[in-house]
C-alpha cells in the first residue's frame, strides 16, 4: 500500500507540471505563431494522459491475487507501460505529419510566420521542469521497482529532449531571419522522429512481457547459479522465467541424491526458493521442481 502511495505522488507530481507547461505552451504557440510550440504542447497533452493511465493502472495492479488472477494483477502495470508507448507514438506521428505539411507548404513559397519571443521562453522552460521531473521520476522509479513510473519518467525525458529541439528551431527561426523560419517546422519533425524512438522501446519492453517474454540470459545465469549454490543441490535446468508486473516468476528443476528423503528433498526445495525470493524479492513467484540423480 506504501508503494501505490509513493507511486501516486511520483505521477501527481508529474501531472501538475504537465498541467502548467500544457496551458502555458499551447498559449505561447498560438500567440507565438509557433509550429513547433503547439507540437511540444501536444506532446505535453500525451503527458498529461498517460499520468492519468499510471494513476488508473497501478491502483489495479496493486490488488491481491483473487479466483480469477492466481499471479496476482501486476501485468496491468505493464499494459500501462505499453498504453503509453502506443500513445506516443500516436504524438511523434502527428508531430512529424504537421511538421512535413509546413515544410511542403515553405517549399512551394509560402510565407512562414516567424515565431515569437514567448514561444521560445515556453520551451526552455519547458526543458527544465520536464529534466527535474525526469531525474526525480526515474530515483522514485528505481525505489518503488516499477515499469509504470519508468515508463512515464522517459516519458517526461522525451518531452524535455523534444523541447531542447524546438528551442533550437524556434531560436534559429527568431534570429536568423525571415528566410530561417521552416527551422521551426524542421525542429518540430526532428523531435517526432526522436520520439518514435522512445516510443518503439517502451513498446518492445511491454509486447514482449505482456507476450510472456524470457527475463535476460545474464539474470537467468545468475538464478542458475544461485540455485546451484545450496549444498547438495546439482545441475539446476529447464529453467523458465518471465516478468508479472514489477515481479518475476522462475520455474526450474534440481537434481538431488536419489536416496534422499522426501523431507530433506522437500527442505532443499525450499531452501532454493527462499534464496531466490531473498535475492529478487518476497512476491517472486518460485517453483522449484526435485528430480533425483
């Protein structure tokens, strides 16, 4: 419950931030007659859901396991990972598509408006409310263990890069001249190209979990040999595992001396498991299967 409370706060802080950056881009793009500004407002809007998404997400995947969910509801926190990377790529699509129609339309000679001065003050604020919101989203994330605050972190690092490039592009616009002004419609497709990319690894983290993906093979050698490391255990194997939210779930299988007891085999299983849930948490799914030797 502590960790859903810390969670909450993590995503409301970052909420009310989106907030204000939403209204005061959105106004500086319109009054600013900036292209790039009201696709960085836009991309602050995707924010702004996808906090919602977290807040709605998490508080389902914190419930205990019922008749229906024998693993519990942590795969929900994952699917809100993966919601949020769909919805930006929903953004970097629009962003890029605006961006190109500006361009066609400089191309062909028409007249660019240059943008303004506020435009330009709303991004670089922009950038740095957006990185501290990134670097104490991603310190919450790495304590609490969990894919939704990460995935909403990078997020965060995603709007503040995208804002960094449309202060270059708006700047160049302002200062360059007349000429100069499709930079801002060029830095406004830059930043969705950029987001593309965050937004096809948040995807490939939550498809592959959601579609049961193996942990990686450097954490499964670790549990083999944590496995192997109590005594009178040999050749741990068919070792199976994947991610259920922020847990994991591991299944394999132990030889021990084929003379051995059921008890004291039944006892090096478990000793086995309360190794493996030391090392990787108390809600890790464990089953260890015995075979003699």
């Amino acid at each position: 419950m502590e960790r859903n409370k810390e969670i909450y706060k993590v995503t409301i802080v970052g909420a009310v931030v989106n907030t204000v950056l939403l209204l005061f881009k959105f106004v500086a793009g319109i009054v600013g007659h900036s292209a790039a500004m009201v696709a960085d407002a836009v991309h602050s809007l995707s924010d702004f859901v996808t906090d919602v998404i977290v807040l709605v997400f998490v508080r389902i995947s914190s419930k205990p396991k019922d008749k229906s969910h024998d693993y519990g509801h942590g795969k929900y926190e994952t699917l809100a990972m993966t919601i949020i990377g769909l919805a930006l790529f929903a953004v970097s699509i629009g962003i890029i598509y605006n961006g190109v129609v500006k361009i066609t339309a400089w191309w062909n000679g028409h007249h660019l408006e240059s943008p303004g001065m506020l435009a330009l003050w709303a991004a670089l604020l922009s950038v740095v409310m957006k990185e501290a919101v990134f670097r104490y989203s991603m310190v919450k994330a790495r304590q609490l263990n969990s894919q939704a605050v990460k995935a909403n972190a990078w997020h965060h690092r995603s709007d503040a890069l995208s804002s960094i490039g449309t202060s270059v592009g708006i700047g160049s616009a302002i200062f360059l001249g007349e000429k100069w002004t499709v930079l801002d419609p060029v830095a406004s497709v830059i930043v969705g190209v950029f987001i593309v990319k965050v937004s096809f690894q948040l995807l490939r983290n939550g498809i592959g979990d959601l579609m049961e993906q193996s942990l990686p093979d450097e954490l499964e050698a670790e549990m083999l040999q944590i496995a192997g490391s109590v005594s009178g255990v040999t050749q741990p194997h068919d070792l199976r595992t994947r991610r259920i939210g922020n847990h994991y779930a591991i299944e394999l299988h132990i030889l021990v001396d084929g003379d051995m007891s059921l008890r004291e085999a039944h006892d090096k299983a478990s000793e086995v498991e309360e190794l493996l849930r030391h090392h990787y948490g108390t809600d890790t799914h464990v089953v260890v299967h015995v075979e003699p030797i």
